[in-house]
C-alpha cells in the first residue's frame, strides 16, 4: 500500500475536486490536502525503501512477471519525494497568485492528476503500464495548456499536442513492437530477455525508437520545438509545474530503460545519445541567449539541460547514473524556481519582456536575492547545486575519456551565466523604462505576496541546502545507482 | 581539530550579512562592524603564526564530499599568510577610506557587505587546500567583483563593465575547473599536499598540455594577461574604492596566486616557460604601452596595473627559484603603491568631480599633502631608486637578461623589460606632472582642497610601508618574503640580497636606460599622443570581445529560428526524419535480418480483399482529404475495414470495440467539421511536396517493415498465461475482458483516468467559447433544413431503452462473452448522443444534465474503490475475487468483484464521452439560443441561408 499510496492520493484527489466544481474554496483545500497527504505518503515510502532498498507490488496479486509490477528504490523514492515539494510550492504559489474564484474548475483536478502520473511513471515497472502513465501526462499537461480557452493558448496547445502524440504513438509501436519481440512487459523480465541470445539483436531496433519516442518527450534535439512553443501561455505556477516535471520524467524513463532493463544496448547508440546531448546543450543554450521574453529564455534552458541530463546517460556507468540522478533533482527544483520567480517578476514589474523592465533591485531586493540564489544554481556556480551536477558529469565524462563532452559541458555553463545576468542586469540593476508600473503590483491572489514568496523561498532553502551539503544525496544517489548498466536485479 | 582558519574564511562571509543588516544603524555602526569582522579573521590567523614560522603547514580537514575526493580543507603557509595579510590589510584599509568616498545617497552598507563577501571569497581561495574548493572561492570572487564593479547599477557602462568582467573571468573559471578535474585525474586527488608533491607526475603525464593550457586559461583571464586584458579597464567603472581593492592586493592577483601556487606542479618545462613568459611579456609591453596615453587617471592606472600583473607574470613563467622570489616581493610590492594610488586618484576625483587629466592640472596649490603622497606612490610604480617598487624592478630585470642567453630569443626579454620599464615611468611621470603642476585646472566641475583627515590615513600608511621597504627591505620584508617563497619553491628559497645596491651589473644599465627613456618618451608626449589617437584603438580586444559576443548572439538568433519557424509540418517532417534516421541506424546497428524464422500463411480471399479495402480506403482518402467531410466518411471506412480485420483473426472484443469507437469518433468529427471550412484550401504543388510524399511513404513503408519482423518471429509470450488462469484464476471466459479488468486492470484504470482528464481538458476548453459555424463556410454547407425531423426523433425516443438494454446487456455478459464496460460505455453515449441529435439540444438539455462530472467521477472512484477494498483482506491493490450466486429464473451466474470495475470504466466511458459531445455541440450559437426543434431555416434550401442564421450541427 505505502507503493500505491503516492499515485492513488493524487488519483483520489483529482477525482474529488473534479466532481466539486462549484466550491472554489474547498476544491483548493482538498488539492492542499492531497498534497500534504502526498508527501506524507513520499516520505513514508523514502525511509521504507533506503539508498540501496528496494520495495515492489505486484497488483492484482497475480505472479510476476505477468502482473503490473510497481518498484520503489532509492532514485524513484527520491524523485516522488521532490515532486511532492514541488507539487506543494506550486499549489501554494497559486494560491497566493490568483483568487479562488477566478481560478478555472479544471485546474486543480488536471494538477493532481499531474502529480499521479508523474507519481506512476517514477514507479511503474512494467512498459505498457508506463505508456498509460505517459498519456495521463499528456493529457494533463494538454489540459492545463487549454485552461482558459485563449486563441494563443490553443495554438500553442495543439502543437503541444501534435508532436507530443506523435512520439506518445511511436511510443505506443513500439512497445507493441517490444512486446511481440520479446513477448514480455515487466521490466525484470525484459531486462532477461533483452541479454537473451535469441532476441538482443532484434530488440535493438525497437529499442532505437522506444528512445527516440522518449527522446522527443524529454526535448532534445532537434525535436524540442513543442517546448518553446508552448511552455510560455502557462501561468507561472503551472510553468513551474510543468516545465520543472514534464521533461524530467521522460529523462528518469530514458535512464531506467537504458540503465536497467536494455542495459545490453550496444554502444553506438549511446555514442550516439552522448552527441545528440551535445547538441541539445548547445542549442537550448543558444535559444535562451537569443530570447528576450523571460518565460521563452527559461523554457529554453530547459532544452540545455536536458543535455547535461542525456550526457550522463550516454556515459553509461553507475557514475554517470548518479550524476544524472543528482542533476535530475537538482534542475527539477531549480527549473521550478526560475519560473517562479518569473512570475513574481512579471507580477512586479509588469512584463515577461527583459526589455519592458527594470529596476528590481532596488524595488524587490529580496526577489533580487532569491533570484540570484537560483540564477547561480542554474549556471552551476561552487557551490550551488547545480555545480556539484555538473561537477559529477564532468568528472565521470574525463573518467571516461570524453574529454570533448566534458569539456562542451562546462564551456555551456559560460552561455548559461550569459543568459542569467542578461536577466539581472536588465530586469534587477537596469532603471525600469517606465517606473510607474513598477509601483504597487503584487501578487493578487488570496494568500497574498508573502505567501508566494514563502513557497518560493522555501523551495529556495532546499536548493541551497543540496548545494552547501550535497554528500548525503549524493551518497544515496550512488547507492541507489549502484546497478545501473549491470542488468536488473532480483524481482 | 582546529577549525581557526575555516573560521577565519567563513567569518567575513557572515559578516557580510551583518553588516548589510547593522548599516541601518547608521555609518559609524556600518564601519565598525565592518572593521571588526576584518579583525577577527586577522587574529586568528596570527594564532597560527607560531607553527608556521618554525616551518610548518597548517591543514584543517572536514568531510564534506568524501565520495567525490572533496573534503573542506583549509591549509596556512607563507604564501597563504602573505596574501591574507593583503587582502585583510588593504581591505581594513579601503573599508575606512570607503567610508569617506561614498556619496551619501549611495548605500555605504551594501558596499561593504559585498566588499566582505569578496573579502572572504579572496581569503578562501589563498588558503584552500582542496583545489575544487579553491575554485569555489575563485568562482566566488568573479561573483562579487561583478556585484562590486556593477555597484553604480543605474549606470550603462558599470553594468556593462560588470559583465565584461564576469564574462571573462567566469569562461577562465570554467577552463580552470577542467584543469584542474585533469590535475586531480592524474594525481588522484584534489588536495594540494599532493598535488603540489606530484609534479614530476604531472609533467610527464600526456594530458599535461591540456591541463596546463586550461588552468593557464583560468589565470591570464583572472589576472587580465594579454589578450584577456580588455575587461580590467571597464572594471574601472566601479567606485574607487573598490577598484583600489579589487586591482591591488586581491581579485586579479588570484591569477598570479594560482600561478605561484601550482608553481611546484606545473613550472619548469618548456611550454610553461614560453607561455606564461610569452603572454607575461606581452602583457607587460601592452598594459605599459597603452598606460600613457589614457586620459582617464583610473585608466592610467588601470593598464598599468596590467603591466605589472604581466612582469609579475612573466617572473613566474622564467621559473628561477630566484625570479619566483621576485615574483612574490613584487607581488607585494605592486599591491601597496597601486592601492595607494588608487585611492590617491579616489581623492582627486572626489575632489575635483572629474578624472581627466586633460583637465585636472596643478593641483599641487590645492593639495600639497595628497600630491606629496602621490608622488612617493608613483615614485614606487615608476621604480625609482628607495622606493619598494624599484627593488623588485631591478630584480626583474637581472632575471630578464639571466634568460637572454638561456632560452631561444631570450634577448627579447631584457629589450622588453627596458622599454616597458621606460614607459613606466613615462606613464607615472604623467601621473604625477600632469595632475599636480602642468598649468591651471581647467573647467573644474567642485573647487578643489585637501580631503579629510581620515580618507588620506589609508595612503599614508601604504606610502609609508612603501617607504619603509624601499630603504630597509632585509628589515622589513624579508620575513615573510622568505616564507612565502619557502611556500611557492616547497623549498628553502635560494639565496637573495634585498639590497639597494648591488654595484654594477647589467640590471643597472637596464634601470639607467629606462629612467632615461621614460623621462624622454614623456618630453615628446605631445607628438606621440597625437600619433595615438590617430591609430584610435587598432588593435582593441574589447571589439573583439563584442564582435565574439554579438557574432555569438547572431549565431544563437540564426540557429534558433531555424529549428523552429513556428510552422508544424516542418516539425513533423522533422520529427519522421529523425525516427526514419534513428530507425537505419537502429537496423544497421543491430545488424539483425527483417525477416524472422516463421513461414508464412497462405493467403485467402477474407484477408486479402479486406487488405484491399483497406489500402484503397486509405487511399481514397489520400486523394480526396480536401473534401473533408468525404475524407472523414472515407477514415471511417478505414476503421471499419481494421475491425474486420480483427474479427477475422478471432477478436471479437477488439472488433466490437473499433466499431463502437469508430462511430463516436466520427460523430465527433463531424460534429467539430461544422465549425471549419468544409475543403481544405489547396496546396501549390512544389518539390517540398513530393519531398513530403516521399517521407511519408517511407516512414509507412518502415512501421510495415517493422511490423513484418515482428510477425515473422516465433511469438512466445505471457500471453498464454492468461488464457491458462483467465477461468480458474480470474473467473471469466472472455479472456480479453478478465486482461482489461483484472490481470492489467491497472492500466485500464489509468486510461480511464486519461479519459477522465481528456473529457474534463476539452470541457475546460469549449465552456467558454463560442462559435458561430458556417460563418467560414461556404455556400455548400448549410447541412439541411430540417434540423430535427419528427420521425427521426421518435424513432429514437423508442430506441432509447433500447439501446441502453443493449448497453446493459453487453455490459454484464462481459466477463464471459465479447463485450465489457469499455464497449458498453461507448453503446451508450451513442444512444444518447442519438437522443440529441433527433431532438436538438434544447428539448434533450431539459431532460438531462449536461455536465457530466458526478457520473465521471462516481466510475473513476468506483474502479478505485473496488481496487481499494482488496486491501481490507489483506491482498494487494486492485486483487479480485469471484464466486457464483444462484439467480432465480436466469440460473447460475457468476460474480466476479472485477465487475464492479468494470461498472466504473463504463461510467466513466459515458461520462466522458457525453461531456465531450455535448459541449462540442453547445458551442455553436444556434445550440445555444435553444431554437425550437424543427424551425426551418430560413429560405429552406441549400446555400442561400449562409451567414443569416447559421444553424447548429445538427442538433
């Protein structure tokens, strides 16, 4: 039950604020409750599970591998934990930004089904059961991007949707495809029968597309062009929600897959991954110096770091797996912070455009300070979080002798610092063109400003927290990746 | 363990916070506190004085990051100690002179408080033992230097010099993290004991050029060495003070730290020589070159400052223990006459309101006392004989003409030295003669006087040590000089006289030539700075700077909008480019054959013209897509040829399923088609589409393949485990139904989940607008004009329970037989869907709700519940149990508990459903304005009533 309890609390709760439409108030306080409640049940699940345990149920009581499994160990214990906090800073974030009775029906219920299909994907053992997972979040994500029926929103709704059901449909085959080959869909036993003589070489093309399906979901290159497209018609707190999960879940899926089920992938695909990683770092990079719209920079670097993300798992090794897994959590929370804290930014200078801006050092200093704390996590300043992320890639990519991807890697982080102080210098030190706007606008929602700007620091606590001691996270990462690349363990 | 200098080196940094809190006590708090959290860092490294002298170095370890060779370790030695007292010396220093320097409308405690975060991020990097952490103080100090240069934020040029500096130093940062993740590949650890012992290792190691490439990166761009030089004199927007701190004793002389630092691992090979000797020397050329002709007194001083950092260079990059000890003496001699003049030119500027030189002239009747300090301070700079500078000089310069005959074009070396030497003292004559005499000010923005008492303290007391170790060096400097290069050789130092006179020797002649020189290059100033500005700035790195920047931002605009034009077919061809691509690769990679073991069927009549139809429908398609209500009867038709196909091959419920679905989908279509243009405007034909054409064949020609390979292949899977327990375990002899709600009902309640959402994320979308159809559309499209013919409506009314029985029906008997609550659902959304379209909305909306949540929700909690209740008896979510009850009249019949969930998935089916069609059917004005049933509209007939009246789709 504790396995279940993260993915049926958000269930529940979607389920109860949906069928409440015209109770504003008390379908927020059950959202709050099921979030709570949520973490609670990911916290229970951590200290169940351990670095290095591992926790499974098989549903419907039916014998492996024939039943849906559910695993819990210590990478995806983690992540349900840190997506509960963020699910939490989020929901508070709104409340504090948009009164309850302007807020659509449809956006509590579609948050926590969010949350649970998140929740699933970090859990779920079985291929065809994760694919289920997959739609639940496209169609949240779709349903959230549609919240308020805007022109501009449908559009970038439908090629939101457009691209991110063709790779759903790719994903689809080929798991169909997975299946007919291998004749299994539980992890463990794909993980046997993928090293089995008989049908390694013929799954590796199903393989190649199940990754390239996952590939387009996380936004690398060339197939991040939904991202930018349509992350930026989100109200900041489902920016953050999103932008801080969606492509992040796709990463854990690609890492789990290529780590402990088809860890017998023969190396040239990861070859190749490690230059598509390259390319994504570089070119989300590139797009977030060009853009002068907040959201649109942020969005971008979600691209980029999407790189460092794929970089670890082209390397291939527990190392690199740990990295990952730390850069993981790492960029969930700070991803989330930035967006945000765009929101605040917007909210108090009265535009997401950094030329339309200005002035917020002086206005908003503590706004100045939390941005400057994520801002440099982000870049990967020492000793933030985001260093000791790169700082694990890096060292692993010069382990293994990939002195370019390293390199590139770190050579990123100076366009990354470029396109946070464009941020600081034009929306913080710069006068704002036209001080009147900068006045009084502060958050309007029933909470508050101060309790947007709780959320936001307390997410920015555990940032820097990861970031000034990151040994015990780390350490528990590495156990709980310890196996990774060495074929799965026993069920 | 002793954790003093741990505290030594975190204490400014809280002291930051608290000062920045205590300035608003006012300034007298602000200063004191400031100059106590410099104090307390003082004494206790003093406290460690002791140990130190007799030889020994102080580590303090903690684990931090033992898992990562990281541990925090701080380490005292003499050139730890030495630099401390800089940096903690000055900074007093600048703190108090600072106080008198700021305006009063600027925030003095801001100042400090980043002062001290620099403070302590500087202190951190010269007593790091674990090198990673040393990079963190380095990468610490771009940070605040860009808080301090950037501390005039209203200002254009101080944001821009801010990032020009942060930019610079933050790519050398990211260069010396990999050299130094190198250095410790190769001596498996961070820490320096070790590191600093393995030189031997680390100069014969095959990645030693990189490594050494990459730290050097990290240093010439942190000690502004040519052709990095360009961002220190933007830096120079930022308040004097900080400059005076900043460009002395701390920020760009971490580059010459490290350099001494890392001296005992990385010097004495031939590349280290020729490069750090060469970009020194350059450097050291350049920065006194450029020096003279600014007009600008921080400017001045600014190059100059690069000069010296490139003879402080190029000592190290000679690499003589006897040049490292100059190295180290000119180190501090440099910090104390520049920091002095800094916050001589702080004085003048706050004085006079202006730093041009061109204006500011004869000063000396304002300001005796300042000029007089001045000029000993200049006098130091230029290297004149019994000032601190001079000693150090001349020291270089023996070294210079020691490497004329060593190394290959040595002799460019001791030419180097003079002329720069020269300029030196060209550029501090013109400090000196063009501020204080040279004629009258002119155009003075304040009246100039002497400044208060305590802003001069501070240059009093750097002059005065200049003084002081000018005359009498072997008394004054020679303790801690012999410590520090102890430190920088891990080794005695080598033998060394700090005397003024050595009688003569080459140096000698070398100093002569250059006092001589520079007096003669400042007699002809005029012609020459006239020559200057003609040359106006050949050779500016920082227009290189920027063009690499904005030919950066180009490429970043170029690249972004050609991935993405906003247009979706590019995306999509992108997207089955890619998957074609990967696919190759996959196969090539793979290196399996397509075609698996298996023969093959033999062919009949059912499948192959059911094959046929299939094609012909897909193509039809194809051919008339732009008659959209044509091409969506002919989709339909494709999906009912596919459950055909499943029928053939004995699957019913799927066939029962694809028809159901089949039908609502195109209800659905249609329902959406009355919204939009009723063709699909035309395409010119152009190559792109033929292109098109044929990545569409091939990517269908691809999922063909890959379905061949799989169908080909012997086929052994779990799927005969279900068939064996489907009756004994699951209670059910539809085994398709018993997979759906028992063995994987956990997928199915995440689809109906997905469903759920889907129903609830269009409901989102169409409950708030409103369209009106046909207001696109062409003549063609006013649909009919009796919208609800009566016998239509009551032959559906009769129908009505009907079909729910049917939907009943199916959904009970699912368990054993085709059917089940997914099919049933779908039955009935139909039958009431039917109900609408008969009837319009307005008779239907009065009989039944339109929003369906409860009934959605009420499924999806059923299906939980029944998952749920397992756990009561101790089984894990979602387990099932059967039984069999005795029903009078029907018989036996059997009860499974996957029933019940099933009862959800067919709520939930409805629900949704309905939701969806509903609302796509009330966004439509006519929908809305709840017309009567069966008014005609107006002109009854097809195509003149368009843009009147528009009517709904049919409801």
């Amino acid at each position: 039950m504790l396995l279940l309890a993260p993915l049926l609390i958000p269930l529940v709760t979607a389920l109860l604020t949906a069928v409440l439409p015209a109770h504003p108030r008390l379908r927020r306080g059950l959202s709050l409750a099921g979030v709570l409640l949520l973490l609670g049940a990911a916290l229970a699940l951590l200290v169940a599970v351990g670095p290095a345990g591992r926790l499974s149920v098989a549903l419907g009581d039916w014998p492996l591998p024939f039943a849906i499994q559910f695993v819990a160990d210590g990478l995806s214990a983690a992540l349900v934990l840190v997506a509960a906090l963020l699910g939490l800073t989020v929901l508070l974030y709104q409340f504090a930004t948009e009164p309850a009775n302007r807020e659509a029906p449809g956006l509590q219920p579609l948050v926590q089904g969010l949350l649970a299909a998140v929740v699933a994907v970090f859990l779920a053992a079985d291929l065809f059961n994760l694919y289920v997972w997959f739609e639940l979040l496209l169609m949240a994500t779709l349903g959230l991007l549609l919240l308020g029926g805007r022109p501009w929103q449908a559009e970038a709704a439908l090629k939101y949707f457009a691209l991110s059901m063709l790779g759903t449909l790719l994903m689809l085959a080929a798991v169909g495809l997975i299946y007919g080959a291998s004749g299994q869909l539980n992890f463990g036993a794909l993980a046997v029968a993928s090293q089995a003589p008989g049908v390694a070489p013929g799954l590796t093309l199903f393989v190649v597309m199940l990754l390239l399906a996952v590939l387009l979901k996380a936004g690398a290159f060339p197939l991040f062009a939904w991202l930018p497209a349509s992350y930026h018609t989100l109200s900041p707190p489902l920016l953050a929600l999103v932008g801080g999960l969606l492509t992040k879940v796709a990463i854990y899926v690609m890492l789990r897959l290529s780590g402990q089920v088809f860890s017998a992938t023969p190396a040239f695909l990861y070859e190749a991954l490690g230059w598509l990683a390259m390319l994504t770092l570089v070119t989300g990079v590139l797009g977030a110096a060009y853009h002068w719209d907040l959201r649109r920079i942020l969005a971008f670097h979600i691209v980029s770091q999407i790189g460092y993300l794929l970089l670890g798992i082209a390397l291939a090794t527990p190392a690199g797996a740990a990295g990952t897994a730390f850069f993981l959590i790492h960029n969930i929370l700070v991803k989330a912070n930035l967006f945000l804290l765009a929101g605040l930014i917007w909210l108090s200078a009265g535009h997401p455009d950094l030329r339309r801006i200005g002035g917020l050092y002086l206005a908003r200093p503590w706004l100045a300070l939390l941005f400057l704390l994520n801002a440099f996590s982000l870049v990967g300043v020492p000793p933030s979080s985001g260093f000791w992320g790169k700082f694990l890639l890096v060292q692993e990519a010069f382990a293994q002798q990939r002195f370019l991807w390293g390199g590139l890697a770190l050579g990123v982080g100076l366009l990354t610092l470029y396109s946070m102080s464009k941020i600081w210098l034009e929306g913080f030190w710069k006068p704002h063109p036209d001080p009147t706007r900068l006045a009084g606008s502060q958050p309007q929602g029933d909470g508050g400003p101060r309790l947007a700007y709780a959320a936001v620091t307390f997410s920015t606590l555990l940032v820097l927290a990861l970031g000034l001691y990151p040994q015990p996270l780390i350490d528990w990462l590495q156990q709980a990746t310890a196996g990774y690349w060495a074929g799965f363990g026993p069920a | 363990m002793s954790m003093t200098l741990t505290l030594a080196v975190l204490l400014p940094f809280l002291g930051a916070a608290g000062v920045a809190w205590g300035s608003r006590l006012g300034r007298p708090t602000a200063i004191l506190l400031a100059l106590l959290v410099v104090l307390m860092p003082a004494i206790l490294i003093l406290s460690l004085l002791d140990p130190l002298v007799a030889g020994e170095t102080h580590l303090e370890h903690f684990a931090w990051l033992p898992a990562a060779g990281l541990n925090i370790a701080f380490r005292l030695d003499g050139l730890g100690l030495l630099f401390a007292g800089l940096i903690l010396g000055i900074g007093a220093l600048v703190i108090l002179y600072a106080r008198y320097y700021l305006a009063a409308e600027d925030n003095l405690g801001r100042l400090y408080a980043y002062l001290l975060l620099f403070m302590g991020a500087m202190l951190g990097v010269v007593l790091s033992e674990n090198l990673i952490q040393m990079l963190m103080f380095w990468e610490l100090t771009s940070l605040s230097s860009f808080l301090l240069i950037g501390y005039w934020r209203q200002r254009e040029d101080a944001r821009t010099g801010a990032r020009m500096a942060l930019a610079v130093t933050g790519a050398g940062g990211l260069a010396l993290l990999g050299g130094i993740l190198l250095l410790g590949r190769m001596t498996g650890s961070y820490d320096l004991s070790i590191v600093l012992a393995s030189g031997d290792l680390i100069r014969a190691h095959p990645l030693y050029v990189p490594t050494l490439l990459l730290i050097l990166l990290g240093i010439f761009t942190k000690s502004a060495q040519f052709p990095f030089h360009f961002w220190l004199p933007h830096a120079m927007a930022a308040p004097t003070p900080v400059s005076s701190y900043l460009h002395s004793a701390t920020m760009v002389k971490a580059g010459v730290f490290l350099l001494a630092r890392l001296f005992p691992a990385l010097a004495g090979t031939w590349e280290w020589n020729h490069l750090v000797a060469g970009f020194g020397m350059l450097t050291l050329i350049t920065g006194a070159v450029i020096a003279l002709f600014q007009h600008d007194l921080k400017g001045l001083l600014a190059y100059s400052t690069i000069s010296h950092l490139g003879l402080i260079t190029v000592l190290f990059g000679i690499g003589t223990p006897l040049a490292a000890v100059a190295g180290i003496f000119h180190i501090i001699n440099h910090a104390t006459f520049k920091a002095g003049l800094f916050m001589a030119a702080g004085i003048i500027d706050h004085e006079t309101g202006t730093r041009d030189m061109r204006r500011i002239n004869g000063l000396w009747r304002a300001m005796p006392y300042t000029g007089t300090l001045a000029m000993v301070a200049a006098s130091a700079m230029a290297g004149v004989p019994l000032f601190n500078g001079f000693l150090s000089k001349e020291m270089f310069f023996g070294e210079a003409v020691g490497v004329a005959n060593a190394m290959a074009l040595g002799w460019l070396l001791p030419v180097a030295a003079t002329l720069a030497g020269a300029f030196a003292v060209a550029y501090s004559l013109r400090f000196v003669h063009d501020v204080f005499f040279n004629g009258e000010p002119v155009d003075l923005p304040r009246h100039p006087h002497e400044p208060p008492r305590w802003m001069r303290v501070p240059v009093e007391i750097l002059v005065v040590i200049c003084l002081l170790v000018g005359m009498l060096p072997a008394l004054t400097v020679e303790p801690i000089l012999h410590l520090a290069v102890s430190a920088v050789l891990q080794g005695p130092p080598p033998v060394h006289d700090l005397a003024i006179w050595h009688g003569f020797s080459p140096a000698v002649l070398m100093s002569i030539l250059a006092m001589s020189g520079g007096v003669i290059i400042y007699s002809v100033r005029k012609p020459i700075y006239g020559w200057w500005d003609t040359q106006g700035g050949r050779v500016d790195f920082r227009r290189a700077y920027e063009r690499l920047l904005q030919g950066l931002l180009t490429l970043a605009g170029r690249v972004t909008l050609w991935l993405d034009q906003g247009s979706m077919p590019r995306l999509l061809r992108l997207f089955v480019a890619v998957a074609l691509i990967l696919g190759l690769a996959g196969w090539w990679g793979s290196g399996s054959p397509l075609t698996g073991p298996l023969t093959l069927l033999p062919l009949d009549a059912v499948s192959l013209s059911t094959g046929l139809a299939l094609v012909l429908a897909a193509i039809a398609t194809l051919v008339w897509h732009r008659q959209r209500f044509t091409a969506l009867i002919l989709v339909g038709a494709v999906g009912l040829m596919v459950a055909l196909v499943f029928a053939k091959f004995s699957a019913p419920d799927l066939a029962l399923t694809q028809l159901s679905v089949e039908v609502v989908t195109v209800i659905l279509l249609l329902l959406a088609l009355f919204f939009l243009p009723q063709t699909t405007p035309e395409d010119p034909p152009s190559p792109r589409r033929w292109g098109d054409a044929v990545l569409a064949v091939l990517a269908g020609l691809g999922m063909s393949i890959l379905t061949w390979a799989i169908l080909t292949r012997p086929y052994e899977s779990i799927a005969g485990f279900f068939l064996e327990r489907s009756v004994p375990g699951g209670g059910g002899r539809n085994v398709v139904n018993v997979i759906l709600v028992d063995f994987r009902g956990f997928d199915t309640l995440g689809e109906i989940t997905v469903l759920a959402l889907a129903g609830l994320a269009i409901f989102a979308l169409l409950d708030k607008l409103r369209l009106s159809g046909q207001r696109v559309a062409g003549p063609a499209t006013a649909w009919h004009w009796d919208r609800h013919p009566l016998i239509v409506a009551s032959l559906v009314r009769l129908l009505l329970p009907l079909a729910l029985l049917v939907a009943v029906f199916i959904l009970m008997r699912g368990h054993n037989l085709p059917g089940g609550g997914f099919i049933a659902g779908l039955i009935t959304a139909i039958a009431l869907i039917m109900l609408y379209l008969a009837n319009g909305v307005a008779w239907t909306h009065a009989r039944l709700p339109d929003k369906t949540h409860p009934v959605i929700g009420a499924g999806l909690l059923l299906a939980t519940l029944t998952g749920l209740a397992s756990l009561l008896f101790g089984h894990p979510f979602l387990t099932s149990t059967f039984g069999h009850v005795h029903w009078p009249l029907v018989g036996e019949f059997e009860v499974a508990s996957a029933m019940l969930f099933d009862l959800g998935v067919w709520l939930v089916v409805v629900g949704s459903t309905l939701l969806i069609l509903i609302h796509l059917g009330l966004m439509s004005d006519a929908s809305r304005d709840g017309l009567a049933p069966g008014t005609p509209v107006r002109g009854s007939g097809a195509g003149r009533s368009a843009g009147d009246s528009p009517p709904g789709p049919g409801c």
